[in-house]
C-alpha cells in the first residue's frame, strides 16, 4: 500500500506505510474430568490482537487520501465449562480499543472502546 505524504516541497513523496500486527492466544485447564482425563470439565482462555496499520505516521506531515490513521486492540477472556459430554458454556468478554493518531481528531473520533459481555452456549451433535 502506498500513501502521499506532502512534505514541505512542492512535489508530494511517496512512502510505504508499514502494518504491525500481534496475536496471542492461551488456554489452561482449571479442573480436569474425572470420566476422562483427555477433557477439561473447566478451562479458561484469552487472546489479545493489536493491530497498526501505519506504523510510520508523521503526526507533522500533512497527508492526502485515505491515509490509516486508526489502531485497534482487541482483548477477549473467557471460561469453559463442560456440564455434560456434548455441552459447554462459555462466559466471556470482549474488549476493543480504538486510537486515533490524526492530530485534529478529538473525542469518541480520538479514542473509543467497547466492552461487551457474552454468553455462548455451544452444543456437539453426534
């Protein structure tokens, strides 16, 4: 992806916006099944997600187009709970952040988050 940057001189330079991504991903087992010690009777679990689209944003330059100027953390934890063989309910949260770095940007367009709280129910049919 390329994107204009106006410098200071008439003729804009042509940069190449760099991406940052980070993912990470753990699960533990908090209480084995006693039935069968290959399943977890409750596990618990958690991600996390950074993502920069423009990691070399002058906040001096002045940019033409559709620049990224927006970063975006996701987090998520959660349990496992597997009452029976064939069903598991699942509380867990989830969390994204939004950052803005353009300069002019100012309340929720600056920085805004979400927090949602979720329930899944999840059923195997064999």
């Amino acid at each position: 992806m390329l994107i204009h940057l106006l410098s200071r001189s008439p003729s804009p330079i042509r940069i190449h916006a760099h991406r940052m991504c980070v993912s990470v991903f753990t699960l533990g087992v908090l209480i084995k099944d006693e039935a069968d010690e290959k399943q977890a009777k409750l596990s618990d679990f958690a991600r996390y997600d950074m993502f920069n689209p423009f990691v070399y944003y002058d906040y001096d330059a002045d940019y033409t187009g559709s620049v990224p100027t927006i970063d975006e953390t996701f987090i998520t934890a959660g349990l496992d709970f597997a009452p029976i063989p064939n069903v598991r309910i699942i509380p867990n949260i989830w969390c994204n952040v939004y950052n803005n770095k353009h300069p002019d940007a100012s309340g929720k367009l600056k920085a805004d988050n979400a927090l949602v709280a979720r329930l899944t129910v999840y059923y195997i049919f064999w």
